[in-house]
C-alpha cells in the first residue's frame, strides 16, 4: 500500500466497519498532507489516496472554503 497520512487510513477503516467518522475542514485534510494550498498535485494526490482507500468527500475539496467542514463517505459500489 502506498503510504498516506494515518488520519486517512483511520478514516477509511472506521468508515468500512460502519463507524461514525467527524467532519474535518479542508484546511486539515491539507495539513495531513503537509500542504497550506490546494494546487493541482495537491488536489491529484489527495484524490488519488482518498480514491485509493475507498473514500470521498461531501462537498468535493475543490468546490469549497478552506474552513469549511467536509464529511467522508465510502465510495460507491463499483468505483474503485
């Protein structure tokens, strides 16, 4: 498995084995990628690892403010 911040990986887990996951803002989901900005490498590898473990966000991190809150969801079924 490639190697992602563990916060995704708690994410993913709890959200498969049906765990309540809290909502967290963009601008964390960029500290745990070590980002301030959401450049296009960014945005491609946090896409590319919430892709990876089966996960996405609601709203999309592109489509809102830094502040704003983003809730994980499990990929639906056929999308990996």
């Amino acid at each position: 498995m490639p190697e992602f911040p563990n916060r995704i990986i708690e994410i993913a887990e709890g959200l498969h084995a049906n765990k309540r996951v809290r909502r967290r803002s963009v601008r964390s989901l960029l500290k745990w990628f070590g980002a301030k900005k959401r450049g296009p490498n960014v945005i491609a590898e946090i896409q590319s690892a919430l892709h990876y473990v089966g996960i996405t966000t609601d709203p999309d991190i592109t489509q809102v403010g830094l502040d704003e809150p983003l809730r994980f969801l499990p990929l639906p079924p056929g999308v990996n």
